[in-house]
C-alpha cells in the first residue's frame, strides 16, 4: 500500500517564531483583498469543478477551523493539518483510494488548484479577533503552500535495492484565456506520487510535489522573507537531491509531442504568470558571481527517446536562443548554445518550465552531483480537449489525453532509471 506522509505539527521556524510574542490588536494589519488568482474562483468553471469532485467542502472546513482558533498556534496548527490533508486527498482520488466525491474523472489535477485557492483566499482575508500581523499570515499562507502541494511529505523508505525518483509538477496556467484548463503535469504528480514503478534492476519508488505558476514564489516569496534562503524550487529540492537516483522536473510544452529538454537559460522573458505579472530579467539566484548563462540535462535522454514509451513522439530538443559572445541581437542556434553567449531562451523556452530546470539542475551542479545524478526536464504534450468542445470542463478524449500522457511519463521514468 501506498504511503502519504504528513508531517502535521511541525510548523517551522516561520510559524514558531510568531508564536514567542502573541500580537495585540493594535498590532494586527487589515486583512488584504484576494489576489487576481483567488478572484478567479468565483466563475462558473472553478466552481463546477469544486461541486463535481466534492472538493468544494474543502475551504469552508478551513474557515471553520479559522473561525475557532483562539490564537496564532492554534491557527498555525489547523492550516498545517489542512494543508496536509488537502495533498493526501487529492493524491488518494488520483490514484483510486475512497470516495471520487463526484463525477469528475480521478486523474483530474484541477480540485486541488482550485480547491487550494480557496484556501489561502480564506487566510489571506481571516481577521481573526486576536490579530493577526502581516508576517503572521504571511507565514500562515507559506505553510499552507507547502503542505497543500506536498513539498514537506517528499519521504523515501530506507533501505537498498529501491531506486528513488524525484518528480515536479505544476499548477494549471493561463486561465484568462481558458478557465478550463488542466496542467498534465500537475496530473501526474499526483497520480504518481508514493508510487512504484518496477524497472529491470528492480524497484523504483516516485515522490513528487507540486509548484505555483508564479515568478515570486521562484524568486523567494514568502519564504525569502523568513530567511530560508533561496526560492520554493530550492527549498524543497535541496534536502533531497543528494538522496535521489534520478529526478525530473515536468511541465507541459509542446502540442502532440514530449520533449527532453537538453539546455536550461538563465533568462526570464516576461510572459505573465497567474497573477498576470511577468519578470523580464536574468533569473535570480544566490551567488549570482558565479551563475552559469546555461545548465544541461543529465537525463539518459538518447535511450528515452531510442524507446517506445506510448504514443507521443519523444524529441531531444537541444535548440535555445542566445545573444553570441560579443553580439546584441539574440540568435536561435538549434544545436544549442556557443561557448560565451548570453541566455535569452533554454529548450523550454524563457517561462517558469525553464526555470524550474535551470534552478533544479544549477542545485545538482552546486551540490557536486553533475557526474552523478541523472536530471532536467520533461515536457508534455499540450492537453487538449476534444474537437468542438469550447465550454464544457470536461470530455472523454480531454480524459483520455490526460491518462496517456501521465502513463508514458511513468514509462520515461521507468526507462531513465534502467539507464542510470
């Protein structure tokens, strides 16, 4: 049986630091208003997707415990047991486990966003009569994040003979344009979460979380401004990259094909995130002296795409966009980048995608793991809806897509861990 680790009660310094001096009221701030992607909530999709997988009970629980917390612990203690059960129940109905609560097919990644949402909506607003400083709820809503994308449940089991494979996904992204979508990569996080796959050297165990589609959070967010240093990529991969037999950050990508990505830039390009805010700048990092213009995978990516691993075709993509050692003007080079240039595009383009594998491999290399630790990055396939369908949240070929795609991941999984 699959096991989903919560680790309720240990809040971390953030939370327990607020604890030493409860504020009074005259030291509490106004609650601020939801932000852009919590208004999203109230449309019709997000809230159909809520009633037809029964993860509209989910916020209003919280509230209630909100609404009974007689103090800041008591507060921090309810958001880090909601946000962890958040995590194990949308893990459990991907993968099969109680009641599906509605119609809605399983695999479907959208209850936890939207359900999520909910939740940090129901802290960002809370004014509870104790008073609550800014950086009492700021902290409040980092916890929150984490347990409710399960990067404080990563665990592996002890012991030799079981690989163990780190895997990320996403939130669903660009909604103003579609409201509907799905991120499949967010899908097969939690279908495969606590999973084992069974390689020719014998088992393999996945643990995965889930990351915002949002510039701040990669940059430090919250968590940069309580010290932890680094942003949400490094704060949950570094504890367990030296740990790992291999690791893949997943997103989606191209229409009707995967692709290895080959070469990660050191370049923001400015599209909007979920908050509607884009970064145009080189991405951030600590020790920025010594920052690469470029990362590389070291994913066995000629066997990946030498094997038959479902019916998308799989790419080794190594094309990026530079701007050439003493040049101005960016130039593609579909052989990937010449030594000395500057970074305007990796592989998977100049988004969040790029960026989580640049940061994640530039943590491989810092740590001294190049040589030894296969990583980088997967895109998906686009998730499509069926033909014609413009409106409806849900159809069997949306379905079928979905179910393909997260199946042929865990074949390129399975197949990278037999060539590492």
């Amino acid at each position: 049986m699959n096991s989903i680790r919560v680790r309720l009660g240990v809040l971390g310094l953030t939370l327990l630091t607020g604890l030493a001096v409860p504020p009074s009221a005259s030291a509490a701030e106004a609650a601020p208003s939801p932000t852009v992607e919590e208004q999203r909530l109230d449309r019709a999709a997000p809230q159909e997707i809520l009633r037809r997988s029964g993860f509209d009970a989910v916020a209003p629980r919280l509230a209630r415990a909100l609404d009974t917390a007689r103090s800041y612990g008591e507060a921090c203690r309810a958001v880090t047991r909601e946000g962890a059960q958040l995590w194990r129940r949308a893990v459990d109905r991907a993968q099969g486990r109680g009641p599906a609560g509605g119609d809605l097919s399983r695999d479907d990644d959208r209850p936890l966003y939207w359900a999520r949402l909910g939740m940090t909506r129901e802290v960002r607003t809370w004014q509870p009569k104790f008073g609550l400083t800014d950086g009492q709820r700021a902290a409040l809503l980092d916890e929150l994040e984490r347990t409710s994308r399960g990067q404080t449940a990563i665990g592996f089991p002890r012991g030799k003979g079981l690989k163990r494979i780190l895997l990320t996904g996403f939130d669903p992204f660009t909604l103003d344009r579609d409201i509907r979508i799905s991120n499949p990569s967010g899908a097969t996080a939690l279908a495969l979460d606590g999973t084992v796959v069974e390689t020719a050297d014998g088992p393999a165990r996945i643990e995965t979380a889930v990351f915002p589609v949002r510039w701040r959070d990669f940059t430090g967010g919250t968590s940069q401004a309580f010290g932890t240093g680094g942003g949400s990529v490094e704060r949950t991969l570094r504890p367990h990259l030296g740990k790992v037999d291999l690791f893949a950050t997943v997103s989606q990508g191209r229409v009707g094909r995967f692709d290895i990505e080959r070469t990660n830039g050191a370049w923001r390009g400015g599209f909007g995130d979920n908050e509607n805010i884009g970064r145009t700048e080189t991405i951030p990092v600590t020790d920025p002296a010594s920052q690469p213009q470029w990362t590389t995978t070291t994913l066995p990516y000629r066997a990946i795409v030498a094997a038959h691993t479902g019916r998308f075709p799989v790419y080794d993509n190594t094309s990026v966009t530079e701007i050439p050692a003493g040049g101005t003007e960016p130039v593609v080079r579909p052989d990937g980048p010449t030594p000395g240039s500057t970074a305007r595009q990796g592989g998977g383009g100049d988004y969040l995608s790029n960026e989580i594998a640049y940061r994640a491999t530039l943590l491989r290399d810092r740590l001294g793991l190049h040589d030894v630790l296969p990583g980088g990055h997967v895109h998906t396939p686009v998730l499509q809806f069926g033909a014609g369908n413009t409106t409806e949240v849900t159809d069997p070929e949306f379905v079928r897509n979905r179910l393909d795609i997260i199946a042929q991941v865990r074949t390129i999984l399975r197949v990278a861990a037999e060539e590492s």
